[in-house]
C-alpha cells in the first residue's frame, strides 16, 4: 500500500471525515463507558450515525447494526457476552477499523497510601485512600 500523509486542522479533518471522503486517516477513539455498546462501538460502528453526520468511518453493515442492537437492548450478562462474542468475529472478518495503539492506565503512589487501585475507565476514587 502507497500513502501520502497530510496534516490538517481539525475544522478541515473533521470536515474531511465526516463527509466520508477519506479513504483512511488516524483518529484517537476512547473506550469510556460501562461496555462497548453504550459508548465505544455503538457510537463508532452503528450505521445509523452516517445519517446522523455522527460517523468517521461510514461503515454500514446490517449484522453489526443488529449485532449492536441485541446487546444494548439485552439485560442479561451471559447473553451479552456471547453477542458480543460474535460481534467481535464480525468485525475481524470485514475489519471497518484496525486498532494500532493500546494504552496502559498507570498510577504513581506512595507505599504508605491505601486503597488505591488502576480503574479501567482512570477514574480515580480518592475517597477510598487512607493513609497508614
């Protein structure tokens, strides 16, 4: 694959995006909600967000539509797992995104300092530290 690079401001990027006249780019997306239907993906992948000029991508895929709807809807974990299960087979199949970077959530602390932990989501529950 050849690709030339271009750096824009952000009004002409999102413009760019948003329109769904780029062929790729690199765009930081963050995982911030309880799981991935609410937020993440949902709002990344669901096709109805084309319409809703809400969508990067443009992707469209009438499984994955259905995929998102069934967990978000279903209450129950263990269903939830298993459609998400295969949600995560479909989008390695047909690949709308690829995933280039992973952070570590990091913590500095005193040793004297309790009850302090790395929370997925950095979100940081000061009430629960103590000094020893």
């Amino acid at each position: 694959m050849t690709a030339s690079v271009t750096m824009l401001e952000r009004a002409a990027f999102d413009d760019l995006t948003f329109s769904g006249n780029a062929d790729i780019f690199f765009y930081g997306n963050t995982y911030s909600g309880p799981d991935m239907s609410d937020v993440s993906l949902y709002n990344l992948l669901h096709s109805k967000n084309i319409e809703k000029g809400s969508s990067r991508i443009h992707f469209r895929s009438e499984s994955i539509d259905g995929l998102l709807d069934e967990g978000k809807g279903t209450l129950d974990d263990a269903a939830r797992g298993r459609i998400y299960e295969e949600l995560l087979k479909q989008l390695s199949e047909e690949v709308p995104i690829v995933p280039f970077i992973w952070t570590y959530k990091n913590i500095a602390t005193n040793k004297d300092l309790q009850g302090v932990y790395v929370h997925p989501q950095s979100i940081y529950y000061v009430y629960e530290y103590s000094w020893n």
